[in-house]
C-alpha cells in the first residue's frame, strides 16, 4: 500500500501542465484579487465561463469565486446548480496551489525519474510529496479543501454502513460535469487537507494506510471510521465514485492510480485492523 500511495500522488506530476501551463500567475486585465470579496463578486450562469477565464493562474480570485459558488448553491434549488458546481470545484482545485506546488518540487528531479532503481524513485518521490505538502500548507490549501465540501457536501448520503456515496442525479455522477480528471483532482486537493489536519508528514509515513485518515476500503466500498468530518465524507463519495465505477474512471491515468493507491485488494480491504 505504501509504495501505491506514492504512485498516485506521483502520477499528479504529469497532470501538473493541466493546472499551469500557458497561465499567467495573474490574469492581466482584471485586477487585483484584494479589490473583491466573495460577496460582491456577480457571478450568474451567463458570466460563469469568464470567471473560469479569469481564474485560471490566479489562485487568490479562484478561492474567492468559489466562495462565491459555495454560497450560491448552498440553495438545492439553484437553477443552474450542477453547471456551478462543477466551476466552483473546478476553481477551488485552482485556488489550492497545487499544480504550482508539484512543478515547484519536481521539475528538478523529473530527468532523473526514468533511469532510478525502485529505492531511487522512492526516495525521490518522497522528497517532490514533502516539498508539496509544505507548499500547499503555506498556500492555505487546506481552505481549498473546505470550499470543495462546503460545494459537494449537500449532494452526499450515507448509506448502510456509513458509506458515503454522491446521491443520483447530482453534478458528481455525470461526466459531463464532473470528469475523471476533475474527480481526482479533488480528491488530491481533499487528501492533502487531511493529511495535514492529522498533523502527519508523507516523507515519514512508512506505512501509510487510508485508515491513518479516517477511512476504509471494505467490501467494495470506503467506509468512514470513527468521526464523519463533512471533509472527510466528502473524500469517501468522491473515492466510492471510483470504487463504483470501473468504467468510467478506470482508463484515466490518475484516478486509476488513485483507485490502485487506496482501492486495491490488500491495502485497507481488512476491516482497519
């Protein structure tokens, strides 16, 4: 399991360009982030695509749009609510840092990457995760993390065995709203949070475990153990929509490693003991 966990955080180094390339840290044209609030930013279905324009690089003004989002679909009737849930998750997954944080970390090793032994790579992968974790602590990524919950959390049961599972016809169960890629971007941003909120450290997690976060992978499904932070639920659904769907996340290069890492029989299939 340990080495698995390594290789889905590690196969987000090749999704970094998906977050940063071709952006200007700040999008010239639009201003200051400081001259908004989140309350008196306008965002309507009609101008919710050059939010997203305006977002993309600029990680203050996309914490702050999808404040915005977060609040607005807070109302179950929100005529266009699956349609902003996908650009405020969309913009929080923007907002947290994290694809700067990965090419910060890992450009400098990337050409030594294919020629490493296995303990090579290993120690390298560690070295990159640890510099992220530090970045996406100091970016407040953490708040990236709540604003995605604060966005998905109304959509989410918990069945039978506290199983968290994205209720039908929400945003999260179409693809159309909701891609692979966008899920385990989320889910990154999601596990990265509590990682951090446990105060743990993934260059000393020799055995590091989805149970070490709350969570577990039983019988097919991930269970939540213990406590049911709304952050942590969240992680669950979004990892039962992998769990539950092998065909629709399975041929995705990051969520079928996120689905190898914290889904794979043997890993936490144990009960958490």
């Amino acid at each position: 399991m340990r080495k698995s966990i390594l290789a889905a955080l590690a196969a987000a180094l090749a999704f970094t360009l998906s977050f940063t390339a071709c952006d200007d840290f700040f999008s010239s044209g639009w201003g200051s982030p400081r001259e908004y609030s989140a309350g008196n930013i306008n965002v309507t279905v009609n101008n919710l695509d050059r939010w997203l324009d305006r977002t993309v690089g600029n990680p203050p003004l996309a914490r702050l749009v999808s404040e915005n989002i977060s609040a607005q679909v807070a109302d179950p009737n929100h005529p266009h609510r699956q349609q902003f849930q996908q650009a405020g998750v969309r913009m929080a997954v923007e907002s947290s840092g994290l694809g700067v944080a990965l090419l910060n970390n890992a450009l400098d090793i990337v050409s030594d990457m294919a020629d490493a032994s296995d303990d090579e790579l290993e120690g390298m992968l560690r070295d990159v995760l640890s510099g992220v974790q530090r970045d996406f602590r100091n970016s407040g990524g953490s708040v990236a993390a709540e604003n995605i919950t604060s966005i998905v959390y109304g959509d989410i049961y918990l069945a039978s065995g506290d199983v968290p599972t994205f209720n039908h016809g929400t945003f999260a169960r179409y693809p159309n709203f909701a891609t692979p890629s966008e899920v385990g971007q989320a889910i990154l941003v999601l596990t990265l949070a509590l990682v951090d909120e446990k105060e743990a450290d993934f260059y000393d997690w020799d055995d590091f475990d989805i149970y070490d976060i709350g969570l577990n992978f039983y019988s097919g499904n991930v269970v939540v153990v213990g406590t049911t932070s709304p952050m942590l639920v969240v992680l669950a659904a979004y990892l039962n929509l992998i769990a539950h769907d092998a065909n629709r996340f399975g041929d995705n290069f990051l969520t079928s490693a996120i689905s190898e890492a914290f889904l794979s029989a043997g890993g936490s299939d144990s009960g958490g003991n």
